[in-house]
C-alpha cells in the first residue's frame, strides 16, 4: 500500500516500531544507522543466547521488512549524504534529543528547503520545546510523567513499573499513525510537514479515563494490581490455578452477582463450599458488606474457599466452564500459551522469515492488521549492519565506488 514511498528511518530503540509500521505497509524504509551500529542491536535477549549484534531478538523484530545502511552523521560528508537522500524521501523518522538533528545541519527546517514535500517526525521524551525539552529520561520516568505508572501496583505501596518498556512503544504508534495523517494532507497541499511526538503526550493516553479526574476534580484511581480495592475491602480479580493464573471476577451487585451465583454453584456442585455460601445473597452483597452485616472475616472466608477451588482447577478447566456456565473467567496467557494459541494458528497469524544463516527459517508474530485487499508481507529480515550500503548508496544514490572506498577509510560508512 505504501510501496512507492520512501522512509529514512534514523530512530533506534525509541522509535523503531514507527518504521516497522510503516515498512509492513509496504514502504521502502531504510535504516540508518551509525557506522558502530544501532544500539537497538545491543538489546536482548539473543537468539539461543548468542550475543552477537546480528542475533538480537529486539533488532529482528523492529528492523525487519527495512533495508539497513551505516551513515556517520556527525561527520560532514555524511550529513551530506544524507541530504542527497533526503531529497528524494517521502518521510524521515529520528528520535534524537532536541537540538541533535539542528546542529547537524539536518532539522527539519534544513530538510524542508531541499524537499518541501517531507514528512519528518521527531520522537522525543516531552517534545521538541517546552521546559522538560531537555531533561534525560528513560520508560520509568515517562511512564511517572505521563501518568500510567501512578496506576500500576498496589495502594499501600509505591507503584512499580511494567517490566517491558512501554512508552517508546506508544509514541511509535502515535508517530507512525500521525505520519500517515501527515501524508494524507500532504497529498492535497503538496506540502511536508514536521510531526512532533512527545512521549509524555503519548503516554497518557494509557491512563484511559482517568486522565480526567484532575479536571473533573474527581480522587485519583487507586492502584489495584489484581484487584480492586474500595472501603477497605480488597475484592480480588487474578487467582492462581493450577498451572498458571486467572482473572476471575468475584464481584456483586446487579450486573457481576448472578455471574457470582454461577460461580458458587459450580464450587458447591464440586464440594467447595456448603449451600448456606452458596445462596448468599451475590447482587446485595457489596451492600451486605459496607453495612456491616456481612462480618469481614465471612467475607475473607468465602474468597478463601475460592482461592482453593481454583487452584484444583488449570486454566483451561478454567475457561471451558466459563464458556459452559456463564461465569467472568479468563486465563492470564503466558508467552507460550501465545504461541501455541489455536485461535492465532486458525486465523494464520505467524510468520516465517529466513535468515540465510543455515539454521532454517525463524517464526514471527505476524501483521498489526489484516487487510482483505492488500496483505501485509514480511518481505525481508532485519538487515545486517550496512547490509545495503552499495544497493542504496552506490546504485540507487549514485557514489561512485572510489568515493565509497574513501568514505569507508574515513569511517563515514561502515
């Protein structure tokens, strides 16, 4: 879909995933990376734990379906490469801290008046201005600044921050999404312009509603890892089974009692509980509890009886009773469990490149989305580091072979 349209991808870490994008979609996206290499490479874990620059599982991932070059930028001949480049590219994607890209030469206010027609998106923690511009940051304090992280954890502790790194992933959606936005524009004006992201921005949008408690001067939402905590009652939500976890909603009142019926039901019916539990009054029980008249320790006894009950259980005895009987019941899917999902496998989501090390071909995750016209193909492998230096430079740009032979002497490409 985007075939005809040329991408100069300078971002590592914190903003591959835009370029993935954009490249799934049919893009010719080339990387550019320094002539040591992107330090996304250096990132793990490694394939069968070989650490190599060429074997990172991160790199395959984001990298893949782009065509790889080495540029040192901070090298005069090689910001004049890369104007020469630019010039004929739809858009340019970099994620350098404010200010880098200008003293290169190669702002979009410098890449504009070559060619006005660019899309060029910047990827920055808090943006290109403002008084945080400058501060240093990393996913744990964009996810404090943007908000997610006070949600994250339990209420009598301090939050703790989602083990794989988030925020950059957000503002690679956002920035991929908004290039295209830019692009459609484009094609009306003629004009390019320059898309700023800021991850703080981005971020907030993984605060769903309660982004608005401050203006709506609501209390902020309580913190309630696997579960939800209210008049000092913990009402829990993720139980452990017998080969992993569920989320299992246990809750009252006239929308989740009568799946809490079903659920006691089913535990009486399996010798769990007595029938005085089981016919509890489920839709007025919140009401029972916050009164008082349904004691705390009745309260702390029934979801003991629970607990017990679904450690008997695996998560597929799990969610086949949900289906059978009705009952709020998920299980939580590890990264194996993904893998081997017959409802991915069914709908043919993986797929398969070969890396032409001899050792057969790799599985992938498969596309974002499905298109009924235009399928999204995995066209190549992540690239090896300057992989098409002479099929971009030399070919398609025009160097000549001694002119590319002097620039690697003096380290300009790798």
């Amino acid at each position: 879909m985007l075939s005809p349209f040329r991408v100069l991808d300078l971002t590592n870490e914190r903003g591959l995933l835009a370029g993935q994008m954009l490249a799934d979609l049919g893009a010719d996206v080339i990387q550019v990376e320094p002539p040591g290499g992107s330090s996304a490479r250096r990132l793990g874990p490694f394939a069968q734990d070989e650490v190599d620059p060429d074997r990172s599982l991160y790199w395959w991932a984001y990298a893949r379906n782009k065509r790889g070059i080495t540029l040192d930028l901070d090298h005069a001949e090689g910001q004049a490469l890369f104007r020469r480049l630019a010039e004929r590219a739809d858009f340019v994607l970099e994620s350098e801290a404010p200010g880098v890209m200008a003293a290169r030469g190669l702002a979009y206010a410098d890449i504009a008046t070559i060619n006005p027609r660019v899309v060029y998106v910047s990827i920055t923690p808090f943006g290109q201005d403002g008084p945080k511009a400058s501060y240093a940051d990393c996913d744990l304090v964009l996810m404090a600044a943007g908000g997610p992280l006070l949600m994250s954890g339990y209420p009598d502790r301090a939050p703790v921050r989602v083990s794989v790194p988030q925020a950059y992933h957000h503002a690679g959606g956002d920035a991929a999404g908004a290039a295209l936005i830019a692009h459609l524009e484009r094609q009306r004006s003629g004009a390019g312009q320059h898309v700023d992201v800021s991850v703080q921005q981005a971020v907030t949008t993984a605060t769903m509603s309660s982004l608005l408690t401050a203006p709506l001067n609501d209390a902020d939402s309580p913190r309630a890892s696997g579960g939800w905590f209210m008049k000092g009652f913990n009402f829990r939500l993720i139980w452990e089974a017998k080969d992993g976890y569920i989320s299992l909603t246990h809750l009252f009142g006239s929308a989740a009692g009568p799946f809490t019926r079903r659920l006691m039901e089913w535990i009486y019916e399996e010798g769990g509980c007595d029938a005085a539990t089981r016919d509890k009054d489920w839709e007025a029980y919140f009401q029972l509890l916050f009164t008082g008249e349904e004691p705390r320790e009745e309260f702390e006894r029934v979801k003991q009886l629970v607990e017990d009950f679904v450690r008997t259980k695996s998560k597929a005895e799990h969610m086949q009773a949900a289906m059978e009987r009705k009952l709020l019941i998920v299980p939580v899917t590890t990264v194996g469990d993904v893998a081997q999902s017959e409802q991915l496998a069914d709908r043919d989501y993986w797929r398969t490149i070969d890396h032409d090390d001899g050792r057969g071909p790799v599985r992938y995750p498969g596309p974002f989305v499905r298109y009924s016209h235009h399928a999204i193909e995995y066209r190549r492998r992540a690239p090896r580091l300057g992989e098409h230096n002479g099929e971009v430079l030399i070919d398609e740009l025009g160097v000549a072979t001694a002119e590319f032979a002097a620039l690697q002497a003096k380290g300009v490409v790798a």
